[in-house]
C-alpha cells in the first residue's frame, strides 16, 4: 500500500517544495520506501536531488501514453552519492511547462498521473507530489491522484486568499467527496504576535484540517537550498530538522 501527497497551492512561494523535499527525506530516514515526484517546471526539487539535467523527466507520461513510468524514477542524489534512506525522484525540467500547455486540449488528461503511478505505486511507502504554483493541468493531475491533499501557508495577511477557489478546484476534480485535505502551517515567527494571531484566526474556518506540525521561519531552510541538500543533511541541529522531524511523525500518524 503507498500513499499518495500532494504539496499543493496555487500560490507561489508559501514552502511547497521545501516541505516536499524535506519531508521525502525524513519519511525516507524513518525507513520509508519514498517517491519524490517533481510536477513543477522550476524543477526546483530536481534540483536538490538530481545531479545536472536528468536526461528522462516526468515530462514522458504526459507526451506518450506508452511511456513507462518505472523508467523514469532515479535514485535521489545527496551531497554527491546516492541516497542511502531509500528515496528516489521522477524530476522535471523547463519544457514540461509546454507539455502543459498543449495537453489542453486532450481527453483524461487529469488522469494521466494517476493512470501511470498504476504501474509503481506498489514499490512506495509514499509518493509525494511537488506541485507547480497554479492550478493548471499538472496540479489538476495531483489532485487528481491524492490520497492526502497538504496545502502549505504563510503567515501574512493574503495567506488564505485563494483557498476557496483551490478547495473548490478540488471539490470538482474529486466529485466533491474528498475530505483529506490538510493546511500546513509553514515560515512561523515567533516575533510577528499581531500578525500570527490574525491568521490563527482566519484559520478558526479551518478547523479540523489544520496539521499540527508548525514549521518555524528558519534561515538554515533558505542554505540548505542553496546548497542544494535536505534541511537535516546541512544542519542537523537545526530547529528546521526539529519541525520536519515532527512533521514526518505526525504524517506517519495519517497514513497508520
Ligand atoms: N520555513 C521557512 N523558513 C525560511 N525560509 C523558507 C521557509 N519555507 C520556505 N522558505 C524559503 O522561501 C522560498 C520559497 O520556498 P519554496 O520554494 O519551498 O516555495 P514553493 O511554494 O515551492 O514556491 P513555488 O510556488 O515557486 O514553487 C525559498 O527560498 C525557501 O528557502
Ligand atoms: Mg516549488
């Protein structure tokens, strides 16, 4: 049995895949067997985990139906090696945006995602979805697929702005039954009391999808960005590794 995770919001910026990235990893060091599957073409998961330009990208499910999708998963890269917990991505690069584009026009094309993981789904403890920032078709495909739907937030004033329109996108997609989804709180500080509690408020319309993880404001995400590594392999001391370390045990909890 594997279980499916969307990071999704069409928002840009609010820490899809930093949680992506940081998550596998951690389901990943708790034994999980672990897919990262890269649906933005930023590629900026693949970029942490993919050593240069991957020479096969999910790009190949949406161009060819026969595409197989066993071929396209690798062995995810950490500091130079291969990852010793057991994790591996499918990436993406730039031309998966103009795969997009043109799958406009095709029938199912929400299901392609959904119809490939078919074929591996059963090799993964977990499968987590990096979501571009919009709600086009790669994004429509994760929902599509989703067992849970994670949707991260930043704490400012327009963090719930397009929340509606992204639960109703899900509604539609999932013939409205589905009721896993979850907000996660992410980039929290401490010192922005007014702030904070306007927002814990706005989340009182969200009560009973709210994770309980918090992840705090932390510098050491932003470096272990840059150089390009999950959060617990540049600083394992760091109150980032601590909030992931929770995060991975309360999602752990979801899927038991
Ligand atoms: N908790 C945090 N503390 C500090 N910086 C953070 C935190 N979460 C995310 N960031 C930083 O904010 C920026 C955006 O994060 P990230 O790329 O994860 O967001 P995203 O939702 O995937 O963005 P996009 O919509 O462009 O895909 C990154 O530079 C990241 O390092
Ligand atoms: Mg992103």
């Amino acid at each position: 049995m594997s279980v499916r995770i969307a990071l999704l919001n069409q928002k840009g910026g609010v820490g899809k895949t930093s949680i992506s990235v940081n998550l596998a990893y951690g389901l990943a060091l708790e034994g999980g067997d672990t897919l990262l599957i890269d649906l933005d073409p930023q590629a900026h998961a693949s970029m942490i985990y993919c050593d240069g330009n991957p020479a096969s990208t999910i790009n190949e499910i949406f161009e060819r139906r026969d595409a197989d999708m066993g071929s396209l998963v690798q062995t995810a890269i950490v500091d130079g090696k291969p990852s010793e917990p057991p994790l591996w991505i499918v990436p993406s690069n730039i031309r998966l945006a103009v795969t997009a584009e043109r799958m406009i026009t095709e029938h199912y094309r929400e299901r392609r995602l959904h119809t490939h993981l078919q074929e591996v789904k059963n090799r993964y403890e977990y499968i987590l979805m990096d979501c571009p920032p919009n709600l086009g078709v790669l994004a429509v495909n994760a929902i599509y697929t989703a067992d849970i739907i994670m949707i991260p937030i930043t704490y400012s004033r327009y963090s719930l702005d397009g929340t509606a329109d992204l639960l109703e996108s899900i509604a539609l997609i999932r013939d409205g039954d589905f009721a896993s989804w979850l907000i996660l709180r992410n980039a929290f500080d401490a010192r922005n009391r007014a702030t904070n509690a306007y927002i814990e408020n706005e989340l009182a319309s969200v009560e009973g999808h709210l994770m309980e993880t918090v992840i705090r404001r932390s510098e050491a995400i932003n470096q272990a960005q840059i150089r390009r590594l999950p959060v617990v392999a540049y600083d394992r001391k760091s109150r980032a590794t601590r909030d992931f370390e929770k995060l991975t045990r309360e999602v752990q909890g979801y899927v038991v």
